[in-house]
C-alpha cells in the first residue's frame, strides 16, 4: 500500500458519495422545499466535488505529476501557491507507515460492489476497478 493508492481509494470513495448525494438531489426535485434546504442541498455537492478535485490532485501529485502540470490542470496559475496548500496533506499522507495505510483502506471492497451495482453498459469495461488498482501495484 502506497500513499498514491490510499489517495487513489480516497477519490474513489468520494466519487461514489458524490454520486449517492447527485441521485439523492434529482429524487427531490418535485418534493417540496424550501429555497434555502434546496441550495444547501447543491451547497453540499458543490463541497464534495471540491474534495474529489483536491484528492484527485493529491493521488496525482503521488503518482508523479509535477506540481505545473496539477497547477494547470486545476486552472490555476501559480504552481508554488498550490504546492504549498497541498504540503500538508503530502507531508501527512506520505508520513503513513504501512500499517496506517491499510488501515485507512479497509473497506475498499465495497467500492467495487456498489460500481458492481450501479454500472452502465456506456462505464468503462470491468466491474472491479479498486480491486485491479491494488492488482496493479
């Protein structure tokens, strides 16, 4: 288990919470609500697609992009500026020990049932794609 992968599991997980959350935000659009329950609502998936970006770009910055390329991928323009915002999630995530990695990776299997359970015949091939990444490594 490395950083890279943890990171990889972690947008993985945010990914399906953000598409649980997305599914949950169409079943109420004839429900009735408030205006503000309503934005909250989208307020929340706004909140959980910044963490998917922010974890994407921690798995790639462990997976050995540069910071210009992350920088530049984000649409930012500064790549110092966002070197140092991620310093500590690197510093942190990187200073696991082993054990704290798998740790942090249990239930990893979950994530390849619920792809299982929502998959599409238009989803990329394959109905285990947590499970190929630790294969992978």
């Amino acid at each position: 288990m490395t950083p890279e992968i943890l990171a990889r599991i972690a947008t993985a997980r945010a990914a399906r919470d953000l598409s649980d959350l997305a599914r949950q935000f169409v079943a109420t659009t004839a429900q009735p609500a408030n205006p503000t329950e309503r934005i909250r609502r989208a307020r929340e998936l706004r909140e959980l697609v910044n963490q998917l970006v922010g974890l994407t770009a921690l798995a790639e910055a462990f997976g050995g992009a540069s910071w210009e390329e992350i920088t530049v991928a984000l649409g930012r323009q500064d790549s110092d500026t966002v070197e140092r915002e991620f310093a500590e999630d690197v510093a942190e995530w990187g200073g696991k020990s082993e054990e704290e990695l798998h740790r942090a990776a249990e239930g990893h299997d979950a994530l390849d049932e619920w792809y299982t359970r929502h998959r599409e015949d238009q989803d990329p091939e394959g109905s285990t794609p947590v499970a190929d990444l630790l294969n992978r490594h």
